[in-house]
C-alpha cells in the first residue's frame, strides 16, 4: 500500500535533519524553504509511483486468478 506523501516528506526531513552535513547548511531560511518544496516534490513522485506499483500488483494478481 502506498505510503502518503505526509509520511514520505516527514522521513526526508528527519533523513535531513539527521545528516550533519545537510544539517549545517540549511541554516537561512530560505534554503529550508527550498529543501521543504523539493522534499514534497520528491514525496509527491514517490506518492505516485507507489500508488502505480499497487495498481499493477491488483492487476496482476486479477489475471492470475483468471488464469
């Protein structure tokens, strides 16, 4: 089932927040501006690409069922 994008952009944060080397640069807030939009863009493909991979498992176990 596929993960919402909530819960994929709060795991991205926390992977941030947990690197040091991320951690230290994003100190201005525009920067954690820029890393908010492009962590749920990213969560949004990831969103999407799951729900896609669900779609084909149900697809793909219809058709083995009919067989």
């Amino acid at each position: 089932m596929a993960r919402s994008v909530i819960v994929i952009k709060a795991k991205m944060l926390a992977d941030i927040q947990a690197d040091t080397t991320l951690n230290t640069k994003l100190t201005s807030p525009s920067l954690t501006a820029v890393y908010n939009l492009w962590c749920f863009i990213v969560a949004s493909a990831i969103n999407l690409f799951e729900q896609i991979q669900d779609a084909y498992i149900i697809t793909a176990e219809v058709v083995a069922l009919q067989t």
